[in-house]
C-alpha cells in the first residue's frame, strides 16, 4: 500500500524524495511498534533487549562494556544510558561496576538473570524477525541494507561539511 493511503492522505505525495523519507519513517515507527508488542511479551523493552545483545556480543569475554561505549553503540545520550541501566540493574539483567583503570567509568556486565532473560528472548527473537522479513527474498534484503546505508553515509558526508 502506498504510503499517502495508509496515512489516509487525501492525495498522493508530489515529491518522491519527500515520499521516501516518509516511508522510511513509517516503516521504522511500525517496526517499533511491533518490537515494544513482542518484549513487553517478556518484560522488556526493545532498548533493554539491545542492551543485552551488545553485552552478550560486543563485549570482551567477561570483562562487559564501559556505560560510555554502551552509549555510543546504542546512539543515546549518557543520562539516557544510565537511567536504562539503572533501571536493568534493578531488574537484575545487568550489574554496574567501577572500571579498575578508570574509577569515573563504569563497566556494565550480564548477570546470569539477564543471560538466562537473553537466552529465552532471542531464539524467539530471531524467528519473529526472519518471518517479518520474508516478504523480500535474501537479495532484497542486501539491497535495502546497501540503499540504507548509502543514505546514512549520504547524511553523514553532509554534516560533516556543515
């Protein structure tokens, strides 16, 4: 369905470019519609779930993330970050300590809650989003991931000369 039916505009878009940006809006406002469905399923949140991912595959071994590089990997500012691990550590998923290098930075680790929480989410996870995605065939896929990253670079190339 074209985008200006399923936002009920009276008429089509007149610029293309316009129209893209639109869809791209819409879809990524769908997609986390459908991803706060699916956690709150498992008492999580979307963010809380990447959170858990970045530990459990970004990290060194055991030794966690700094909250800083958590920061960074999520695209969120640092008060956003430590209210989200405040709150995952009172829930037990994560445990917060003192970096020994660096007492200023905190290093964020899996607690076996948040492994076991992982362990149970993602399989679940990984199905949800393979047959969400289905509709394109495994080429389409690496084409919207090109077209997407061409656009991000097209952004970042720009404000980088601003």
């Amino acid at each position: 369905m074209r985008i200006h039916e399923e936002l009920h505009l009276n008429q089509p878009i007149d610029l293309l470019s316009r129209e893209a940006v639109l869809s791209v809006v819409h879809t990524s406002t769908c997609i986390k519609k459908e991803a706060a469905f699916f956690f709150n399923r498992f008492g999580l949140t979307n963010v809380q779930f990447n959170v858990l991912m970045l530990l459990r595959y970004q990290s060194n071994s055991k030794e966690g993330l700094s909250q800083a590089r958590l920061s960074e990997m999520m695209l969120v500012n640092g008060a956003n970050i430590t209210t989200l691990i405040d709150r995952m550590e009172k829930a037990q998923l994560v445990k917060r300590t003192a970096d020994p290098a660096d007492r200023r930075y905190n290093i964020i680790q899996l607690t076996k809650k948040g492994k076991d929480v992982l362990d149970k989410v993602e399989p679940v996870y990984r199905n949800e989003i393979q047959r969400r995605l289905s509709v394109l065939n495994e080429q389409q896929q690496h084409t919207l991931i090109e077209l997407l990253e061409r656009i991000r670079d097209g952004i970042r190339e720009r404000a980088e000369n601003r």
